[in-house]
C-alpha cells in the first residue's frame, strides 16, 4: 500500500490525504506566542482532524398560523424534515430570489424583522486613519498558526515602532506626514521576515466594511490579507476573507469558511458581476488519484468533500489587476464588504483608484461631517452569499468576529502554489522559504499602505409588516451589533 505524506506536517500514512485548497488549513489555527508578547492569543486545540461540526439551528419553516417559526432540528443536526412546510418555503424562496435577481433589488425583497431591525441608513462606529489607525488594533508577536504555516515572524508594536515596520508616510509621498499608515516587513538573521500582524480590539456580528488600500504586498513570496475571524470558534463563527492575495494572483476573491450547512447554490443569477471560484480533480479518497468531477466553490463548509480542505465559498472579480501588483501600478483601490443578516447578504466590492467611486462612498474617504455609505448606489457587487431565513446558510454561521491585517510569506497558500505560479524562481531556489531567506529585492514592495479602514453598522429602524429575519436578539447585548456599541 503507498505511504503519503500528511497534509498536516511530519507524518507518514497509508491513507491517500485530503485535498487541500491552495495547501493548507485556515489562518484561525493556534499561534506560537514569542516571550514579551502583548496579545496573548487565547489556548487552542490544533486542528489535526475535523472537529465536531457546529449546529446551526433548522432554517424557519413557513407555518400559516405563525409566519417564520425557529424550530430546532427533530434530531439536532439532520436535514429539515419533509413536514409540508419545508417545500412551500422553498418555493418562495425561488420566487423571491428571481424577482430580487432580474429587478437588481438586493435589499427591498431581502427585508427582514418584523417590526422592526437594523434596516436603517449606516452609521460610523470606527475610523482607524494615520496614527490613530493603531488605536483599534492589538499587535500579535509570535510565529504563525500550524495551519498557515508562514515564514515569518510577527513583531509587537515596540519592535515595529522602533525599526520602522509600522510608519506613518504622507499620502502619495507628499503633503504631511502621518495620513497614511504603512505595515511593512524587513529579513532577519534567523532565515523568517519581520512582518507585522493586527488583530482588530473590537468584535462583530454585522457591518460594512471599507479598507481604502493604497498599495499591498505582492509578488511571489507573498501572502497578505484583511480578513474577519472568530479564531476561538473557528469554524463554528465562521470566517469571511475581505482581501486575499498569494503570489502573482491579479483578481480580488472573497472567501467564506464555515461549519457545515452553508451552501451559496440558491444565489439567484443577476445578483453579482463575479463568478464561483472552481473545485476540480480532487483526489480520491481511496486511491489517491485526481477525480473527474468538475465543481464550483459554492459550498462553505471547511470540511466539504467534493471541495479541497478549507476552499469554502468563493467569489471571483472577473477584472484583473484588482489585487496585487496590477492593483498597485491603478493606484490602489478601495475593497468594501457588506456584512448584513437583516437584508439576509454578504456582500462585496472592489473600486480600483483608476476609475471613479461612488459619490457616497467618496465622501466617507474623504471624511466629509455627517457622510454616510449607501451601497445600494454603488452597483452590483462581484460577490453576493446570500444569508438568513430563505437561504441554504443561516446567519448564525457568522459570528463574534474582529478584522485582521497580516502579512504572511509563503507558508500553506504561496508557498504551496510557489512552483505552480513562480516556476523559475521555484527552479533556482527550491522552496519559497528559500527564496525568501535570500531577501530579494523584489520583497522591498512587501507591505500595506492603507490610507484608512473605516466601519459602519445599520441604525435600528422600525419595519411593520416585514418577514422576520434571521438576526437572533440573544447575539449580544447590543442586538447583533459589534460587542461595545453603547447606544444601541
């Protein structure tokens, strides 16, 4: 019988290994604190096996005498029972989604909450801008999860303040200082880059996000991202990746990575500019060799066997130089991503600095008093996951999560995809950690220049007659919203 190597390091085995998507398991996996760290994450249990798949509750079923009712499960974890209901809603929910689809109307037909919900216009809850952008972030210092595996350190905030790692340059390299915020990283004796790591102070359970990104890590080596992550529930509270790069990838993706039960295939057609990212030539399990089966990534479940390993679901920018170094020679970009249970979607944009923004949106950038984002203004978005009641995911897969900023270098996605995507550089150095130790100059352009990171939640807002949605008022305190929102 032939051995394979483990998909998770060091180990032999007699049994082919599971697909992989793009190498490795998720950034959530546990972290190796350095002495003197000041974010000391939080003990966790390495992923060497699938664990035990969280359990959303059943999605509502339609009764005539109550509307939408929040039945459990009749076994606490199998398929909705064929109870006469079930059907009816489905049916609903087709006509819905093509009557939402074919009109563009992502919200009006999505409205949630009977009586009621955070439907409102957006409102400012954090601005994180120049030097007050740290202010809303924690540095992690320690060497990367065993599921990244990167090459890299992370540094605390004295290090990168005192080398230079975290910088505070004008914008466009000229005006005055300290507008904009650079993350960078730098070689070090020990073979591993410095690199700078931001784990955002406060948490959420909605909201729209805006990053305008000036320029960002690219080229091979690389593996920057903005991602929103609940690391402790990982899987369980879901992950969403807002920007994601590896090597010479030139289109913006976003991903979601959940527990089981979460699947995009009712995402109606006219609803997003994008495609679904594609799953083909996953290994048999029994043999080992490449399948034939041809899938796209619409289901988000980490484990989901006709996916590679933690692929989740995944939208596509069909335009290139949305991300990388093609988005670096536009001028950078802004990416937006639109997290709202009540209208039942995740949503998300990227706006190249090469071609207008929305009015509205341009407004927030430019930190005009009292201005508002409305993305109902701003177009269709690349990707759509519709959430909530009348879809196949429940909007309890995401929770209680908090933005990250990171740069990794090579690790389980670039360095995995090195030889595929950098063959000659692969071909005269070996291995991406290889490559990297040698300090290229290409790395020089390794860092994050943003020139803010701005977040919005929906003010309540009383809707009668509405359908009631999926956003539980036992989320938190404040209803949903982020963790220390006090006025809602």
């Amino acid at each position: 019988m032939p051995s394979f190597p483990s998909p998770f390091g060091g180990k032999t085995s007699s049994t082919p290994p599971l697909p992989i998507y793009q190498g490795g398991l998720p950034r959530s996996a546990p972290h190796a604190s350095l002495p003197g760290s000041l974010h000391e994450p939080s003990e966790r249990t390495p992923l060497t096996s699938p664990p035990a798949p969280y359990l959303p509750p059943r999605p509502p079923v339609l009764s005539s005498d109550e509307g939408f009712s929040d039945e459990g499960f009749s076994d606490g974890r199998g398929p909705p029972p064929d109870d006469g209901h079930y059907g009816c809603v489905l049916t609903w929910v087709v006509l819905l989604s093509l009557v939402a689809g074919f009109g563009g109307a992502l919200y009006a037909s999505l409205a949630g909450g009977e009586g009621g919900g955070y439907a409102g216009p957006y409102r400012l809850v954090e601005e994180m801008r120049g030097r007050a952008f740290l202010d809303g972030f924690d540095f992690f210092n320690g060497t990367d999860s065993e599921g990244s595996k990167g090459f890299q350190n992370y540094v605390g905030a004295g290090v990168a303040l005192e080398t230079g790692l975290v910088s505070f340059p004008p914008k466009g390299g000229g005006g005055e200082a300290g507008s904009t915020v650079r993350l960078s990283s730098a070689p070090s004796a020990l073979g591993p880059r410095r690199a700078i790591r931001l784990e955002g102070r406060r948490r959420f359970n909605r909201g729209l996000f805006i990053a305008d990104v000036l320029h960002m890590p690219a080229g091979c080596g690389t593996w920057p991202a903005l991602w929103l992550t609940d690391e402790g529930g990982w899987p369980g509270h879901g992950e969403i990746d807002v920007v994601e790069s590896a090597n010479t990838q030139d289109r913006a993706k976003t991903a979601l990575h959940t527990s089981e039960y979460c699947e995009m295939k009712d995402s109606p057609p006219g609803t997003f500019t994008g495609s679904w990212d594609t799953a083909a030539g996953i290994p048999d399990k029994k043999s080992g060799l490449p399948g034939k089966d041809f899938n796209y990534a619409t289901n988000c479940y980490v484990y989901d066997p006709k996916q590679w390993l933690n692929q989740g679901c995944v939208a596509v920018e069909k335009e290139a130089g949305t991300i990388g170094e093609g988005l670096n020679e536009r001028g950078g970009g802004v990416y937006a991503l639109e997290w709202d249970p009540y209208f039942g979607a995740i949503n998300s944009w990227v706006f190249p600095h090469d071609k207008p923004l929305p009015a509205n949106l341009a407004s927030v950038l430019s930190s005009s008093p009292g201005a508002a984002p409305d993305p109902r203004a701003w177009g269709l978005p690349y990707g759509h996951f519709p959430i909530g009641p009348r879809s196949g995911c429940s909007s309890e897969h995401f929770r209680n999560m908090r933005l990250v900023i990171n740069l990794a270098f090579c690790g389980s996605v670039a360095g995995n995809k090195f030889k595929q995507d950098c063959p000659a550089l692969a071909e005269e150095w070996g291995s991406c950690d290889d490559y990297v130790a040698s300090d290229p100059e290409e790395l020089e352009g390794a860092y994050w220049e943003l020139d803010g990171v701005w977040v919005f939640e929906r003010e309540f807002e009383e809707q009668p007659g509405a359908l009631d949605g999926d956003d539980d008022d036992d989320d938190d305190d404040d209803g949903g919203g982020s963790n220390d929102d006090d006025d809602e």
